[in-house]
C-alpha cells in the first residue's frame, strides 16, 4: 500500500495524548502497525493534560488521536460525532480528524471482547467488574456483548459507580454494585474483569469462592503478574492479561485512522495484528 485513504497525505501525523504518557506502548504497536501497510506515518507519544487537551489538537494537522484518562472524557465536547459505543459507555479513547471536524470512538470494548475470545472466552452469562473508572463503563459494555444480562460492579466506595447506572441502562443490562466487603456473596460470575489500576488491588483479600469459580482478566498488564494473577494462578483458575486489549484496542484504531470504520478489516491484518504483537517482546497473553 502506496498511499492512505483518499484525501489522506502518504506521511501523516498521529499520536497518543495524556500525562504522564512516556511509558506508553502504543507507538511501537502503530508503528509495526503501518510499517506491514506501507504508510510512511509518524505516532508519536505527546504529553497533554485536560487543560491542555484543546491547544494539542489545534496545533497540528492530526490525522488520529488516542486518548488515556481523563481525556476520554474531556474530549468529548469537542467531537461533531460519537460511534455508538463511545455514546453509550461516555468514554471516548480514539480521535479521527476530517479536517476540523472530529470524530470519536471507543475502541476499549472490542479490545476487551476480542483479548478474551482470543483466549477462550466467547460468552459469560456473569460478570463482575471491579472498579468504576471509565474502564469500568467499557467493561459493561463487553459483558453486554458476550452476552451478559448481568453485571455487578464492585468497588471500594460504591457511591463512586453512579456514573456507570446509565450506561448499564442503556446497555440492557442488570447492574448490582456492592463494596468490597461484600465481596464473594451471593452467585458466582465465571468472569472477573478488573480494572483496577496496577498495584490498586495489591491488598485486596480475594474470596477463596471468587477465584475458584471465575476466569480473571486483568486489564493492568505492567507490570505482569499481578497481585491479582498470582492469587489467580495459585488457585489454578484461568487468567487474562490486559495486553490483549491494548493490542486489540490499537488494531481497531488502525482500522479507524487508515480507512475511517473500526468494522472494517485492514488489508492482511493477520499479518499486521502479528507484527503488532512481535513489537513490544516479552508481553504475556496470560
């Protein structure tokens, strides 16, 4: 491939905002990414907080942007549109510029669906979420999509999980939140997705009945295992790591920044997705 979508210069700017945002792993993923389609593109890493969001965008010719929190939430002021995903978990981690005009998507869900039919998960019945950040609303929305008519959400102060109420509603799904002192009671969920930030669930005393009944995807892959994977692995039950969703996540903002539809496959993507992978050694699966 000579050259980008129509109207689209071959050398083209994109990057991954936040703060901080140096330890990033994107740019190696896009760039292994556009170096199997021939596109001379530059992704680079630039440092941009909710204060500075708007002038970072305004001061270059961007082709697309990712976004890291909390500036999947800032941006979407400035969006002409939203796909229906972003509209429905209000988090928006992919920017596509047309001009002045920009689009916002949310590439997080599939991530989550495809890391875990990657590993084996295509349906849960149940599942229990632990956090309620923006990651949280994503993750309610992957339950939806394996099939969930049930998702309960638990987390240290409860009163924090109103925000993901609408979500959930909009999503026809059940949500029950409870705090972690509630942990472990009631049903099982044959999938525990936490989204818990790395080192956050360190203290955490894991039911013994949680971790025996569920598969545990992680979605803090760094650093790998976490105190979470252990207690997991110890008990012999399944484990995820969270790389999958971030390879999965950026091979579907690819899609986006190279053709403008996150449904629609790159030319060879095996062969990208596999580059992608190659690009940052040593991550594990599970």
């Amino acid at each position: 491939m000579d050259e980008g979508p129509p109207g689209v210069p071959v050398t083209t700017l994109l990057a991954v905002l936040g703060s901080p945002i140096a330890h990033s792993k994107s740019p190696a993923l896009h760039a292994a990414a556009y170096g199997v389609l021939g596109l001379d593109w530059s992704y680079t890493a630039v440092e941009a907080t909710e204060e500075t969001l708007a002038e970072v965008i305004a001061r270059e010719r961007w082709r697309g942007l990712s976004l890291t929190m909390p500036l999947k939430h800032a941006v979407r002021p400035m969006l002409a549109e939203e796909d229906l995903v972003a509209r429905a978990t209000g988090a928006v981690n992919t920017v596509l510029v047309e001009g002045r005009r920009l689009r916002g998507f949310n590439t997080d869900v599939a991530g989550i669906v495809r890391a875990l039919a990657e590993a084996g998960v295509a349906s849960a019945e149940r599942v229990e979420v632990l956090g309620g950040g923006a990651t949280a609303a994503s993750a309610i929305a992957a339950a939806a999509e394996l099939g969930a008519s049930r998702v309960t959400v638990t987390l240290r102060s409860p009163e924090k999980a109103a925000a993901l109420e609408p979500v959930a509603t909009a999503l026809g799904v059940a949500l029950d939140i409870r705090s972690f002192a509630e942990w472990g009671r009631g049903e099982p969920h044959p999938l525990v997705v936490s989204t818990l930030p790395g080192g956050a669930a360190d203290a955490l005393e894991v039911p013994d009945a949680v971790v025996a009944s569920s598969t545990l995807f992680d979605v803090a892959y760094s650093p790998w295992p976490s105190a979470l994977a252990l207690r997991w692995r110890a008990a012999g039950s399944p484990v995820v790591s969270g790389f999958g969703m971030l390879l999965h996540q950026a091979l579907v903002q690819v899609r986006i920044f190279v053709g403008g539809d996150p449904e629609v496959p790159l030319p060879g993507e095996g062969a990208v997705l596999a580059a992608m992978r190659a690009a940052v050694p040593g991550e594990p699966a599970s």
